[in-house]
C-alpha cells in the first residue's frame, strides 16, 4: 500500500469518527475562530501596517463585516455542535468538550458581536 493510499485511508477513518463522535461541527468551530483571528489580523495590518492596503475609508465597514459574519456562524456552529454533544454524543466525550471548547468558544463569538456593537456606539 503506498503512502498516498494509507494517507486517505487514515483519514477517511479519522472523518468517520469525528462524524460519528459527533466532533465535525466542534472542529468547524475552531476553525472558524482561528479565521476570524486570521481576518481581524490582516484587516489591522491592512490599515495601519507599515503600507496601507485598504482605504481609510474601508478599514471599519470591513472589520464589522468580519467580526459579524465570523461571529454569526461560529455562534451557529457552537450552539449546534453543545446540542448534538449532549443530544447525541457519549457522556464521557460531550461532557469536557462543551465544556473546554464549546462554551468558551460561544463566549468568543457572542463578544465579537458585542465587541462591534461597542465599537459602532462609540465611533
């Protein structure tokens, strides 16, 4: 079997089990958080970096944008992905991961929504 073979095989077994474990839309949560930090990053760097990319004009439209649409669907994913857990999910499993990863990650999200808001009021 070669390397490339036994490659999709390990991973075609590894996505099976996340989607029967149901840890799919825990593992889309986290990366949607890691986009979200990765956006706001380059939005900043964008604006205020050593050479503006954007126009001055775009820097906060595009940062709310960014916040509110990372926000929204990983607020989604996180609230779908406790439900299933628990719904679904082994005790042994859902139970740490709503917990460590879950709920913390829907506490991120909802404070990025705010975290517009707060910004908007106040410019």
């Amino acid at each position: 079997m070669s390397l490339l073979a036994r490659t999709r095989t390990v991973v075609g077994t590894a996505g099976r089990w996340m989607w029967a474990e149901n840890l799919a839309l825990v593992i889309a949560g986290l990366v949607v958080a890691a986009g979200e930090v990765f956006a706001i990053r380059w939005i900043y760097l964008a604006s205020f970096g050593t050479r503006r990319r954007i126009s001055p004009s775009l820097d906060l439209p595009l940062g709310h944008a960014a916040l509110w649409a990372f926000g929204l669907i990983g607020m989604v994913l996180s609230m779908s992905a406790t439900y299933r857990l628990l719904r679904y999910g082994r005790l042994w499993l859902a139970v740490p991961l709503v917990l460590l990863v879950c709920l913390p990650l829907l506490v991120i999200f909802v404070g990025s929504l705010y975290a517009s808001l707060i910004v908007a009021a106040i410019l």
